[in-house]
C-alpha cells in the first residue's frame, strides 16, 4: 500500500499491537520489515508490541548467503543479516528492536513444543501459504536464490501455479 509503516492517526485509540504474520526466512521477504515498520510505529506512539513467533519454514539451522551491505538498504532489505537468516520472526524482532536500534516495547510469545530443527523441510507444520505468491513449503525453499531474479529481465514466475520454482524468458535456451 501507500503507507509502509502506521501513522499516528491509524494507531490512534490502539492499546497493544499484535502481530501475527508467517515469515519464509529470506531476507528480501517484505513481511519481517512490515514488522520492522510496525515496532518503530508503535515507539513512537507509545503502544507495546506483541509478536506471536512461529517456526521458520526454511529452517533454522542453515544461514546463507552474504549479509547485505549497508549501502543496499531498501524496504526489502533493511539490516545486515544473510539472504537465508535461519531466525523465527520473534528472534528477527528481538534483533531488529535490539541490535538496530528500533527501542519498541516488545514483546514475544514464544514457540511452545517446537525445536529449531523441527522446521527443517520435511519437518514442518502443516503448510498455509502467506501470500499467493507462496503457495507452497517448495516455493519458500527455493525463494532465497531464485527472488533475485525479479531485478533482472528473467521472470521468477509469477502468475503461474509454481511461482520462484521456474525461471524464464523468450531468450534463455533450455537445452
């Protein structure tokens, strides 16, 4: 939308704010600096927040990929962590709030009954896709090294049942 954080005006009357959002676990996902917008916000209003935690789907074990520049900041990418950060969004809230320096009361209702590795792919829960776009647990394990291909004049898939799991273009020669 028009607005990448709540004005003043929306929080206006708010006594908590809850967030309650899935994460894939790559860096360039908008949803974890939703959350960021979202805590810096409510600082400024004086309203704590409330991050219900759920397991990464990708996984927390595995971190890869380079931690971003500085330099290359954006809304898709607003801290140094890798492309494949391992973190549930609870722990991304925690970093984001502590390490970065957003100061919001926060507050987050652990994972109960739940190891690390228990998301791992062929571990996790029973998948609800978080936006169309990730329709499935194939398609948030593939995100981090094929999202990189919407800068590029290569499409990802979108519009298509498989989004992020096939690439194309008129030029590219299959064989």
């Amino acid at each position: 939308g028009e607005h990448r954080e709540p004005s003043a005006e929306m929080l206006k009357g708010i006594d908590v704010l809850l967030f309650d959002i899935q994460d894939v676990g790559a860096r360039f996902y908008t949803y974890p600096y939703t959350l960021a917008g979202a805590m810096r916000a409510a600082r400024r209003a004086g309203i704590p927040v409330v991050v219900l935690d759920r397991p990464n789907p990708i996984g927390g074990v595995l971190i890869e990929g380079p931690v971003l520049e500085p330099e290359y900041a954006s809304f898709v990418g607003q801290f140094p962590i890798p492309v494949r950060h391992g973190m549930t969004l609870g722990e991304l809230a925690r970093l984001f709030n502590q390490e970065f320096g957003i100061g919001a009361e926060l507050h987050v209702v652990p994972i109960k009954g739940r190891r690390r590795n228990d998301a791992e792919p062929g571990h996790a829960l029973p998948w609800v896709p978080p936006s169309p776009n990730m329709p499935t647990p194939d398609t948030a394990l593939v995100y981090p090294g094929t999202a990189l291909f919407e800068g590029t004049n290569v499409s990802e898939g979108r519009g298509t049942t498989r989004p992020f799991e096939i690439i194309g273009a008129p030029f590219i020669d299959a064989e």
